[in-house]
C-alpha cells in the first residue's frame, strides 16, 4: 500500500472514528497532495508524498517556534498533535549516530575537505536520507565535519 492508499484508508477510519482532529489534519494533507497532482497532472508517487509530508513537518515546527515564543499554548498543542499525526506516514527518523556515520560516508565519496564543498556534499547527502531526517540536524553534522 502506497502513501497515497495509506493517508486514503486513515481519513476513512477517521471518519469512521469520529476524530475530527486527525480526520482534518489528513484531509489538509491530501488537499496539498491533490494541488500538486493537478499542477503536474498525473499521481505522485511516494517520494513525492514524502517531500510534501517533509515540507508539512517543517511548516508546522516553524509555526510551533512561532507559537511558543508568543505563549500561545493552545496554538503549540494543536500543532504538536498535527506533528505527531504527520510524522506516522514518515519512515523511521535516523538518529544523530546514523546521520554523522552516512555525513562520514558521503564526505568520503566526494572527496569534500572544507565548508566551500558544503554544498557538494549536501546534494549528495540530502537523496540518502530523504524523508528520514531533519535538513537542519543533517546541515548541521556536515559543518561539524566540515572545518
């Protein structure tokens, strides 16, 4: 079963539920999915899907830094629940140890020695973790390796 499928089945059981918070937060998934099926006019498939479940977290995290630093906590838990919901159609996050073992590697194999190859190593680096780890964290351990 692909993304699409999966977010399709969960919305019905949702539905079927009565939960109204994960029955909207799928459906403003599916309606960003849906938008960029008709630009491109054919279904996405599932690297797609996971770029656009990606770019929801992120918004999201951004909106949450937002929220916080305004005290609005109403506004913070509703965004973490989205999160938690969002986050149960990404694959396995990596952790840190794996994100710097995969930067050691990827550094390897370009042959990349100061921060001026950074970005080299970023579009090397970025398809080998895609939709299993956060920009910032990988972003991060590839400066610390990079001095």
């Amino acid at each position: 079963m692909n993304l699409s499928e999966r977010l399709n089945e969960d919305m019905k059981q949702a539905m079927r539920d009565k939960d109204k918070f994960t029955l909207s937060t799928i459906r403003m998934i599916r309606s960003t999915i849906k938008y960029l099926e008709i630009d491109v006019k054919r279904t996405l498939d599932d690297n797609e899907v996971l770029d656009i479940l990606s770019r929801e977290i992120k918004q999201r995290k951004d909106a949450l830094q937002e929220f916080e630093k305004a005290g609005r906590d109403e506004l913070s838990a509703t965004t973490k629940a989205e999160i938690e919901i969002i986050h149960k159609y990404l694959p396995e996050q990596l952790s840190e140890e794996e994100i710097k073992v995969i930067v050691q590697q990827t550094i390897q194999e370009t042959g990349a020695s100061s921060k001026s190859e950074m970005g080299k190593v970023m579009s090397a680096l970025m398809p080998k973790v895609k939709g299993r780890a956060d920009g910032k964290l990988v972003n991060q351990a590839v400066q610390q390796f990079l001095q």
